[in-house]
C-alpha cells in the first residue's frame, strides 16, 4: 500500500520514497529527492574516504617512514609492527564507507574511521609539545613537520567522521544517498570537488610547493648519475657557523652531498655512523650533516660528530619533502646532481653511487 515506510535496498532511511509512484488514483507521486542539506552530507564520507585513499597509497611503499615517525613520536615500541598495517587498514576504513549497503554497517565504519582520527589528533597534540617537532607520517614520506594546522586538520577530519555516524544513525548510507541523486546534483558535487582541488593548489602554491612536483629517485648504480635530469639548486638556507647561508652558496667551491637528520633514531642513526667513512672515501666532495634539532640536542645525540648545519624547525627539509633521513646533492655549478631522496636505503644509494663514480670502483664494506 502506497504511504506505508520501508527500508528499501539502497541504504536509504525508513519513510523515504522508495522510487514506486503511487497510484494514479492517490494524487501526483511525491517529487523527487534533491540535493537537500541532508542529503548533502553526503559529502563527508566521501571526503574522509578521498583522505584515507590518498593517506594509504602515500604510506604504503613508505612503511620504514611509520616507524620513524612512531619513534620521533615517542610512542610505544609495541607499536613499531602495528603501524606497519596503518595503510590496507586506511584503504579497507575508504573502500567500506562508500559501499556499506546498510546504515548499521556504515555506522560502524564512520565510528571506526572517528576512532583513528580521534588517536591521530591526540598523537599529534602530544608532538606538539616536543622540541624539535617531528613529521606525523601522516601522509608517508611526503611529510613536514607537525604544526597547529596538522592538528586543525585532524579535528576537522574527526568532525567529519562524528558527522558521518549522525547521518548513518538517520539511516543513510552513502549508496543510497548517491542513488537519489539526478544529473543536477551530481553537477554541484562535481563543482565541489573542482572547488576542492584549486584551493588545494592555491594553498600548496602560497605554501610554496609546485602542485605536483617529481622527486628524484636515488640512481642504484652509478652509471644511473648521468641520466638524472638536472634542475637549478633551490633558493633554501641553512645555518653554518650561526650564519644563514644558501645552498648554492655552500656548492660554489665544491660539490656538497648534505644529508638532513631529525632524530638520533633507527635508520637516521645508521646514516650518521657511515658519514667518516664516505667522508674518507670521497675527499672530492664536502660530505655534510644537517640537522633540524636545536644545537643542544645535535650534539647531545651526535657527540662523535663535530660538523654541522642547521635547519631550525626543518624549513628547507619540508621544502624537499619532510622526511628524514634526506639527502640532496650539490653540484660546483649551481645545479643539483642528485636527489632528493628520504630514507636510510635511498640516502645510502645515493651516497654509495657517487663515491663508486667519483672513486671509478666499488665503495668497500664497513
């Protein structure tokens, strides 16, 4: 009988029109759903699932990065494999929040996602407080620095989760809503997401960062040098001697092969311990560490090593990138030579290939 609610199978909420129109002889069927302040929230699901794809493809060949980060984070040790599955947990959260059939399966879902972003902010909050502050990992080796806006961030994206649970318990699912929706609300969500995208541009690009910028990969071998695509050095400073200083000004006499560190831990540790050694091997370039933690804490976690630049609050690393360890290599005639490359393998490569080229035989085992 016309007029009696039921729970269709799109996933939309009890007393909603169910697409049937009714008798002729009961009136004018009921007009068709549009893109209402309801149906609009729509949006907030879509939104954290387009965040948890980005963050699991950004993290997934980047895993080292998480326990990095959970170490600089200060977390528990315990916890050093379990990040090792933050991305097919953030893909499997994405990939559910779209296709939950049912409002009971998609309200577990949105508390779930709200559960991993509310452990997010509170992580974040808690770096806050640490001097120098580390990157998050948030986003894989593409990562500056924590700040107040990373955590603005999280708030809004748990907002957005608590948000999608409220929608699911009216007894929406986003299939069902998108169901609903006719070629004019498709049009506003289309415009939407364009207005998404060019704030994003704007923001990286008032930020800074080129929208879309292609990181260089450490050559494996050193014949892999000469095909690197050289690009001008980038106008970034550092501190020598307590005085800011270009990178291109550090190259002018000689080439440079600097290697950024944040931390005294895991794999930048291993870097820092193989710096005499490729120093000795390679006297034709200057082989030079940089930190981004305050002098104090430098030499209190590197007193073996004497020489250092610095990039207070890490600047010029989240200008490269953000990750740690990273290396960058200089060349005498103001352009790069080689990177930048993040993580203890690639900085390793990266050094290795250009002693092997510069010496003409392999660089010996420590």
């Amino acid at each position: 009988m016309p007029g009696i609610p039921v729970q269709d199978t799109r996933g939309r909420p009890e007393g909603s029109a169910v697409g049937v129109p009714d008798c002729p002889a009961s009136g004018p069927s009921r007009p068709r759903l549009r893109l209402t302040p309801v149906t609009a929230l729509v949006t907030a699901p879509l939104l954290l699932a387009a965040v948890l794809v980005a963050a699991s493809v950004a993290k997934w060949n980047a895993r080292d990065s998480l326990v990095s980060a959970t170490q600089l984070l200060r977390l528990p040790a315990v916890l050093n494999r379990p990040v090792r599955w933050l991305p097919p947990i953030e893909l499997a959260l994405a990939i559910a929040l779209v296709v939950a059939p049912v409002s009971p399966a998609f309200i577990v879902v949105s508390a779930a996602v709200l559960a991993l972003m509310l452990a997010y902010t509170a992580v974040v909050a808690r770096g806050l407080t640490f001097d120098p502050r580390p990157s998050c990992g948030c986003f894989g080796a593409v990562g500056s620095p924590i700040t107040g806006d990373t955590l603005a961030r999280n708030v809004v994206l748990s907002g957005l989760a608590a948000v999608s649970i409220g929608w699911g318990v009216a007894g929406w699912t986003v299939p069902g809503a998108l169901a609903d929706l006719d070629a004019t609300d498709w049009a506003w969500l289309g415009a939407l997401i364009v207005t998404a995208a060019v704030v994003r541009w704007v923001v990286r690009e008032r930020a800074g960062l080129p929208p879309k910028r292609p990181v260089s990969a450490a050559p494996a071998e050193a014949s892999d040098i000469d095909d690197y695509q050289r690009a001008p050095i980038p106008p970034l400073m550092v501190l020598q001697d307590g005085t800011p200083t270009t990178l291109a000004a550090l190259a002018r006499t000689k080439a440079q092969l600097l290697i950024w560190v944040t931390c005294g831990c895991g794999g930048t540790r291993s870097v820092v311990d193989q710096v005499d050694r490729w120093r000795e091997a390679a006297p034709a370039i200057d082989i030079q560490l940089v930190s981004t933690m305050s002098e104090g804490s430098t030499e209190a976690t590197y007193p073996e090593q004497r020489r250092w630049l610095y990039d207070l609050h890490g600047q010029a690393l989240a200008s490269l990138g953000g990750a740690y360890p990273a290396a960058l290599l200089l060349g005498a005639d103001g352009l790069l030579a080689g990177g930048p490359v993040f993580g203890e393998a690639d900085v390793t490569d990266l050094a290795e290939a250009v002693i092997e080229q510069l010496s003409g035989a392999p660089l010996p085992d420590a």
